[in-house]
C-alpha cells in the first residue's frame, strides 16, 4: 500500500465504533475485470476485514442504500450497451467486455456513530475498454467530492483509501490529511486495510506511476485513436515527461510515506570496471518501524541524442528497520544499461559527458551523489533496425527541466570519477542453444497437415465459444487454451496455459466423466454474463448454467487471487514479487497447468490505459525486474513457465485487434522494449506472447524483425512466442487495419497461433501448400517454429510428472 498522505492521526490504538463510507466499502474489488479476474474460493471486503479486527460498523444502513443506488444505476448502464450494440449490429458482449460503468451521483445522509470514519473509493477497469478522464472514472464525481470533503470536517480520524487500479486525479481532495492507496490486493484486501489501520503492519510502498492532475498529463502523443495512434512523445513518458518539461505533479514517481520517516545519512560511489556501486546508510528517524526503498537516478548528458532529466537506474528496499536503527544499503547498475539507441547508426551509445547519479526516495525528492564522467563516446553494441518507422519526429522538451535550490552547489561538490572506454568488457553476442537432433528428426517426420496443427492451438471444428470467454483448454476446465493434443501417439505432448495475471483464471469447479473434463457451474466470467443475451448465446454454444447434463465426481480448482501486478510493482519488493510466483506455480502445479499467461509488463504510457492494473509501471527497469522475479518464483517449479507478454507497444484497449502503434525506434528501444529484454536477460521465461496490436503498420506477430531479429538473435531468447487470443468468433467490422493470420505470424517466427481453430489451420495449410494468395510458407519455416513448440513442450512435461492433481486423477 502506499500512503500518499498522513497527519498522525493513524494507525488506531484500538478498535470500536467506525463509520464506513464509500462505493469500496462493501462492493470492495479485489482486482480487474478480464483476464485477470481471479475464481478465488473467497476474498475478504473492506468492510468484512473490519468487523474480522473487531470494529463496530455503525453505517450499515449507509451502505445498504448505496447498494440499491449501484445496482439500479448498473442495470440503466447495461441497458444502454445493448441499445448501442443493437443499434451499430455489434455483438453486446464485444461492447461490454471491460467496459465500466461511471460511479454514479447520489444523496444519502451521513449518520454514522463514532469519531472515527472512513471512506472507500473504488475504480475498477479491464480488458477490452480503456479508461475516460471523466467524472466518476478517472475524476471524481461531485458525490464524492462533496463527500469526502464533509467527513474529514465531521469526524475526528478520517482516512480516505483507494481501492483502485490506476490513477484517480485527487485535485479537488487534496485537503484531506490523510489518504492511502489500498490497491486491489486480492484474497485478503479487507483483512490487509484492517492490519493497517490498527499499526499490525504498516504501509512501505511507493508510487511506480506519476499521480497527477488530468491536465497535467502529457498530450503530445495520442491515444485511444480508432487505427493510427502516434506516440509522439518519443521517450518522454511519465516521470520523465514530468521533470523534462518541469511540471509538478500532485504526487511524483517513487513517492510514499509511512508511519516513519528515513533519512539517507551518507553515500559513497565507487566503479568496479563499468558497473557504479552506491552505497549509503538508511537510518529510522521515527518513533515506529518501518521500511525504506531508496532510489537512485541519473541524468544522461544530452548530446546527439536528447536525454530526459533523469532516468531510474536501481533500488533497493530497506529490512524492518526499528525506530533510530540503521541499515547499509548498496545500489548497483552497470554503465551499458543507460546507453540509448541511435537510430541513424542503429547503435546503443554512451555519449561523452558526465553522468549525475542522484540518491533519494522518490523521483522529486533526491541529491546528487557523485559524478561518472565519460571522456569519450562509446558504442555499446550494433543492432539492426526493427519494428518500422513513424511518420513524425519525436518530441523533444525546451531547454527548460526541473530543478530545486541547492542542485547547483551539489553538483559543483559531488565527487567525480571518470570512466574510460577500457574499463568496459565486449558485449557478446547471446548464443540461443540447438535445437536436439531427436526433436529435429521427429518434425523432419511430419506431414503438412500435422505441422499445421502444431502451429495451431488446439481447437474442436466448429467450436469457438470457448475461445471467445477466453476458456478454450479441454484438459484443465476454465483453461485459456492448450497446444494441439493430435501429436500425442508420435510423442508430442500437450502444452496447457491458464489465464493471469492476478493468479490462475481457472474454473472454480469441474467434474470428470467418460467425455472427460468439464466445468460445473457457470463457464461465463461474471462480468459477461449481462451482455450474453440468447442470440449471443445460442451462436457461440453455451448455457449460462453450465453443463448439468454431464455427470461424475466433482472436483474444486480454486486458485489465490494475487495483488494486481500495479500493487506487486509498488512493493518494490523483488523477494515478495518472486514468493507471489512461486504460489503460482504451486498451484499450476496442483492443477496441471504448464504455462501461465503472465507477467504482463506493458508500460503505463497514459493513465487511460483499460489494462494498467495488470501493469506494473510508467518505467521499463521495474517493470524487467518485478516480471523477472515472478517469473524466477514461477519457473522454480519444475515443470512451470510463464508468458510474459504482451510484446509489444500494447497500450490501449480501443480497437486493440487493429490498433496501429506508431512509434520510433527509440522510443521501441529505450522505453517499450527495454522491460522485456530485462526480464529475459534475468530469468529466461519459457514463453512470450505478442501483442494484438500493429507496430508501425504491421501486426506484432507478423514483424520477423522484432521476433526472430531482437527476441531471439539480439536477447537470445530459447523459449516459445505465441499470439494473443485471435479468435475467428469476434472478427467483424471494417476498420483500417486487418486482423493478424495464422500463416504470417508463422513465417515470422511467432510458433503457435492462439487459441487455435479451422481458418488458422487452413490459412497454414494453404500457404505451405503455395495456394494461399496472401503469404507463401516454407517447411523449414514451419518445422523451426514446430521444433520450438516440441523442444519447450517436452521440457515442461517432462518435469511436471507428478503434480498434487490432475484432471482430478490422484492426490
């Protein structure tokens, strides 16, 4: 959690009398709508938390009739979806899916006992629909304006918490003392906020996105654009927009208190060949523990290229430090990482000049440590250019950044020490390992048929309803989907992947009879379900009451509902983010489930993104290292593997199947990409998933050059790259850009299409057979991405021999 605001008043010393307010209060969200919606056997409200530590609720009549005002406003909201989809002949379900309602205005008395309140307010938001800077959504609404503001006049302790995924413009409450981003934390939010409030644990996070004022962001680029959105801004995004063009946010990146406070007391920078050491001393000037994450930054010289103010290179988070109690603290990068890419060399470059490094706890509150000066220009490392170019020339801020009284006497004190070009090692090219002989020689037996159906996920003729709820597996019920089971006699086993991020998306029931598995109760997510009417239905082949027809013994599957990967990311807590990964994989393990579609590390690039809960950051270097962590917690399970994803500029959900990202190559470089390149540089995930969109006019799994040139030759990535859900059931309209096929995501080296079905395998078939007008396959095309699929699949398999259940088969 982090504390954005704090007076004293809290934490509690005991329970008793709390008056409740706020859409979070009871109808608490534990985490997003889509994807990463999570069938947890439970999870714990706010106000249930509460009365579990022991307080006395004293608004239950309040909440009671805030209930009755949602649902009647949730009912005209869904009305109107449909009106809209009738009347355009858009399916509901395709307008609904992630849409969210506005929180609506209303006028209910304040009568709660006690002096002690607090008010929860709730943003939900998810796959499917990005955000609006609207009241009631990404502002406010003038209820809870006038709300809030009146019960931090009325009561003598008041807290507003933010049970939210993204940013809220906070402008017209910024008077209230005390205000604490709660997050959606999954299973245990209510019981976590509880814990908090009465001092049992304490708030140690930090923002990991720029919280500001709506007007404040930047609109330089698009976004939410129907075709071509432009990110113009080039690699000023969020905190790095905020310092370069001087503008002060409401709360900055890296910002949060605690219930104590830290001083950095001292620092000492030293190099070992290329990489910086600093190391300073956190001391605990309060009177309560608590933890500290310290920061370091640094401001790259602007030469050819222009440079943002500062750029976040490491951190570190503190022990439990006790009141006055100290801790030594080092910090640690390597010089090649804030090397920038060039796009008329097509180089990562050092340029000559001095480097500032800056310690501190957040973007905004730091001091300039030392000084690494270069004495001459270094190419780091040839690349080749990848991904397209835009239309347009990055944004470059005025001479003009932000700064603070002091910064020049700093600077003129700060010890230099100067780095030559000798100090640094040669960049090896990756070695990506052989393909096994075994594996070779059995694809060289396949037929084209058969090679068709690997590069294809595993579907049934004529079903598609699975796939378009996202649920298309048959050997795990409520699956996402699995790889062709049609190999099996010829040694080619089956790979299965579940949902994520929050944790597995998994039915929360399923049977098995003599058919096999199914799931018991509703296969339809829960934030469907109003927008499947009986036409809809009836064409995709489901019944909203499952399948009672089928008979045998019932089994649970429900998995753990994580913190949303926004909360994960604001621990700064690699140790925790990797314990979040390994529960994952436990239960993959316990399930049956090889790879889990996760860590999605997409960049906050505006805070109208749908998905951004599911995200961790504004800033690729946590985004690479939380990612890597889970992934690191995952893959310990032998047998598990994650699909880190989604590769790449995937920044909106408007039109997200033909959204063309348009961006330059060095933004690509030093901004989009830079997460990803990280996570896989640290811990090798099994499998990585390309993104809906287009970059720079061509689908992501159709560009060889960010695949097969960056992924694997520049990275050296060894596992899988499979497609997003391309489902043929949700192709319709007539927008600029088409849908990504089958057989040119293949001859790009994108393995397996996703979640599979009879126009991707005859779109494969007809290109290997040379009759397919659009693109032409070749066989050693094909067999590379088949020898991929077997060698990663026969891995996973291998290792998972004996998971707790399978299919409901032993314990």
């Amino acid at each position: 959690m982090v504390l954005l605001k704090t007076n004293g008043d809290f934490p509690l010393r005991n329970t008793g009398e709390i008056a409740l307010y706020g859409s979070g209060s009871r109808q608490t969200i534990k985490g997003g709508t889509g994807s990463g919606d999570v069938n947890s056997r439970f999870y714990v409200t706010v106000e249930q938390g509460l009365e579990n530590a022991g307080f006395t609720i004293t608004t239950k009549d309040w909440i009671d009739r805030y209930d009755r005002v949602q649902k009647q406003a949730h009912q005209e909201f869904v009305a109107g979806i449909k009106s809209k989809a009738q009347a355009t002949g858009v399916p509901a379900i395709m307008l609904g899916m992630g849409a969210v309602m506005p929180e609506p205005e209303y006028e209910l008395p304040f009568e709660g006992a006690g002096d002690t309140a607090i008010y929860v307010l709730s943003r939900i938001s998810g796959e499917g629909s990005d955000r609006n800077a609207v009241d009631g959504d990404l502002k406010l609404t003038q209820t809870e304006i006038r709300d809030i503001l009146n019960l931090a006049k009325t009561y003598s302790h008041f807290m507003l918490v933010l049970n939210v995924g993204g940013v809220v413009d906070l402008t017209p409450v910024l008077e209230v003392p005390n205000i604490l981003i709660l997050s959606q934390l999954g299973v245990v939010t209510g019981d976590a906020l509880a814990d908090v409030l009465l001092g049992q644990s304490y708030p140690s996070g930090k923002l990991t996105a720029t919280w500001s004022a709506w007007d404040d962001y930047s609109q330089i680029g698009d976004f939410g654009q129907e075709d071509d959105t432009r990110y113009r801004e080039g690699v000023y995004v969020g905190y790095r927009y905020f310092d370069s063009a001087a503008k002060t946010p409401l709360f900055p990146f890296g910002y949060g208190l605690g219930y104590t406070q830290f001083r950095i007391v001292e620092s000492v920078v030293s190099l070992d060949g290329s990489h910086v050491n600093v190391t300073v001393t956190v001391k605990n000037m309060g009177s309560t523990s608590g933890k500290e994450v310290v920061q370091l930054y640094v401001s790259v010289p602007s030469g050819k290229l222009d440079q943002p103010f500062q750029t976040l290179a490491a951190f570190a988070k503190t022990e439990e430090l006790a009141a006055a109690q100290s801790q030594q603290v080092t910090l640690s990068f390597a010089m090649e990482e804030l090397s920038s890419f060039d796009t008329e060399r097509a180089v990562d470059v050092l340029e000559a000049g001095d480097y500032l490094l800056r310690v501190g706890n957040s973007s905004r509150d730091t001091r300039i440590c030392g000084i690494i000066r270069m004495d001459q220009e270094l190419i780091i490392r040839q690349l080749s250019h990848a991904g397209g170019t835009p239309d347009f020339d990055d944004w470059k801020p005025e001479a003009q950044q932000w700064t603070y009284a002091g910064e020049a006497d700093e600077r003129a004190n700060a010890p230099v020490l100067v780095l030559s070009a000798n100090a640094f090692a040669a960049v090896l090219k990756p070695v990506v390992p052989e393909i096994d002989s075994a594996v070779r020689d059995l694809v060289e037996g396949l037929s084209d048929s058969e090679l068709a159906w690997l590069c294809v996920g595993h579907y049934r003729s004529g079903n598609e309803s699975g796939s378009v709820i996202g649920n298309a597996a048959f050997a795990v019920a409520g699956a996402a989907g699995e790889t062709t089971t049609r190999l099996k006699e010829k040694g080619v086993p089956s790979l299965v992947m579940s949902d994520g991020p929050a944790g597995l998306r998994l039915s929360r029931q399923y049977g098995v009879d003599e058919s096999g598995v199914y799931a018991v109760g509703d296969s339809i997510p829960s934030a469907l379900l109003d927008y499947m009417d009986d036409t809809v239905m009836e064409a995709l082949g489901l019944q909203k009451s499952g399948e009672a027809e089928r008979s045998g013994r019932i089994f649970d599957q429900y998995c753990t509902a994580l913190p949303i990967g926004t909360a994960l990311a604001q621990s700064w807590n690699l140790d925790f983010c990797r314990a979040c990964g390994d529960i994952v994989g436990d239960e993959m393990k316990r399930f049956g489930v090889h790879l889990w579609l996760a860590p999605a590390f997409n960049i906050h690039r505006s805070p109208l993104c749908g998905r951004n809960y599911e995200y961790f950051s504004e800033d690729p270097l946590i985004s690479g290292r939380v990612a890597a962590a889970i992934t690191l917690g995952v893959q310990r399970h032998p047998g598990c593997g994650v699909t880190i994803k989604h590769y790449v500029a995937n920044n909106q959900e408007t039109n997200r199947f033909r959204s063309n990202s348009v961006v330059s190559e060095r933004a690509l470089r030093d901004i989009y990409m830079r997460g990803f390149k990280i996570c896989i540089e640290e811990s090798q995930p099994h499998t990585l998933m390309t993104s809906y969109n287009l970059l720079n006019g061509v689908h992501t799994s159709e560009r060889k050059d960010i695949i097969d040139g960056v992924l694997r030759e520049e990275w050296g990535f060894d596992g899988i790259v499979i497609s997003d859900w391309v489902v043929g059931g949700v192709q319709h309209g007539v927008k600029k850009y088409p849908y990504a096929t089958a057989a040119k995501s293949i001859k790009a080296g994108n393995d397996v299409m996703m979640p599979g079905g009879e126009m991707d395998y005859t779109d494969v078939l007809t290109a290997l057979a040379g009759t397919n007008k659009a693109v032409m396959l070749t066989r050693k095309e094909v067999q590379d991405c088949a020898s991929r699929i077997i060698r990663i699949a026969l891995r996973l398999t291998e290792a998972q021999t004996e998971p707790s259940i399978i299919n409901g088969m032993g314990v």
